[in-house]
C-alpha cells in the first residue's frame, strides 16, 4: 500500500512519504498548481498497482522555500482510491432459522391450492386419486366432479304406453351422451307433460338413482361416453299428449 493525498484544487493525486508530510506539518505543494495544501486532510492508501508516475518537469522559480518537492502521481481508472480509515462491516449472515417457517408456509400453500382445486387435480392426474380422498378424509371434504351442462345432450328419447291393459303406466327411455373427454356428475332428468295445447299438466324430477339401476356405477359419467336410460311412471289419467325431457343439475 502507498500513501497518497489529492490537491483539493486541482484533484492531482500525489505520493508521499511518512517523512515529507512530517517534515513541514504536512504542508505540502502541488506540482500542478502550486497550491500549498496540507497533506493530512485527504491522506488515503492505495495499492501500489493502482498508481502511474507522471513525469513533470520543474518550473524556475517555481519552488516555495522551507517545502519539498514531491513526484504527481496518476491513478489507475478501475480501482478507486479506498480510505485508510474507511471499515466496511461484514455482510449480514441469513440465518436458516427462517427455513423452517417458509416450509411451513409453502406446505399450508400447497395445502390450500390441494383444496380448492381438488376436482381439477383429479381431472388432470386421476392416478392422485387415493391422494386426494385421504386429504379429504383427514380435511372432512368432498371431491365433487365437475358440472358442465353444456357439454351433455340428450342424443334421443322416447315416452310411451308399457302395456294396453295398463294405460296409465308409461315408459320413458332416452340416451344421454357425455361430450367433455372428462367425467362429470351424473344430471337430474325433469320430466314434463303436456296436454294437446302444449300447457303443461304435470311434472317429474328423475335423479341418476331412479335412471340408473343399481349394478350401474352411479357416481360420475364417464367421458365421452353414452348412458341408455329406462323408468317407469303413473300418469294417472292424465290424458297426456305429448312430454318434455330437460337435463339439470339440481
């Protein structure tokens, strides 16, 4: 490291020794304006490899007596000059104590995003099935299927007398298709009658229990696919012409 000091009017940077600035009080002369400055005030070390000498030759008459001449220095562009003085604190340490709050914070996140979309993560990756029903137990939830009516039809359906010696008990039959590649909720039917002036005279609601029977798997309807309906009802004399059948979810 070399001592150095910068005239304050000119900003030349000088190199000087312990002995020059002792010599006069510290008083020392720039060689670039012949300003008479103390040397002390701005006294920074630098490393050796940051300084160039700078030949000046000297001026007649230009020596002030009781002063010694000192060499101008240039200093290198990249390193700045660092103060002696100057203590740079250390860098705080990140303590890993925080890590355990932020797993837990992320775990309830995870937590979170697992609830609410419970039903898409089914969709999507339907092998996290036992995954999910444990969350759901342990969480007292339910996983839902999704209800996209617009994505069901009713491809035909038919209403008519089951037999001559009782009138009054129609069948009704019909064909719903799932059009969406995944499964969904199983819709209600609502059934409605009608007399010749299309007013309705009655009205029915058939859930996926009373269309289905019981060997059939009643808890969602698989996508892309097509459920053959088939109930019985009594019209009681209704004297029905003609019938309306709705899919809903209830």
């Amino acid at each position: 490291m070399t001592l150095v000091t910068r005239c304050p009017s000119c900003h030349a940077i000088f190199r000087l020794t312990g002995m020059q600035l002792y010599s006069h009080g510290g008083d020392v002369r720039c060689e670039q304006c012949k300003r008479v400055f103390n040397g002390f005030a701005v006294l920074m070390t630098v490393p050796e490899v940051c300084i160039q000498p700078v030949a000046i030759s000297p001026q007649p008459g230009s020596a002030q007596p009781g002063l010694d001449n000192v060499a101008a220095m240039s200093v290198a562009a990249t390193p700045p000059p660092v103060d002696h003085f100057d203590i740079h604190p250390p860098a705080p340490k990140v303590s890993r104590l925080w890590l355990v709050p932020n797993a837990v914070l992320l775990l309830l996140l995870l937590s979170q995003v697992m609830h609410a979309y419970r039903t898409e993560i089914l969709i999507a990756f339907p092998a996290f099935r036992p995954v999910l029903n444990e969350y759901c137990n342990l969480m007292q939830c339910k996983i839902e299927w999704p209800r996209h009516l617009h994505l069901l039809s009713l491809e035909s359906s038919d209403l008519r007398v089951r037999s001559s010696a009782d009138p009054d008990v129609v069948e009704l039959s019909a064909i719903m298709r799932n059009h969406a590649p995944f499964p969904q909720e199983l819709p209600a039917l609502l059934l409605t009658l009608t007399d010749s002036d299309a007013k309705p005279l009655a009205s029915r609601i058939f859930t996926a229990k009373d269309y289905l029977d019981f060997a059939a798997d009643q808890s969602a309807f698989s996508g892309g696919s097509e459920i053959q309906i088939q109930c019985f009802l009594n019209t009681d004399q209704l004297n029905a012409t003609s019938y309306k059948l709705e899919l809903f979810y209830p």
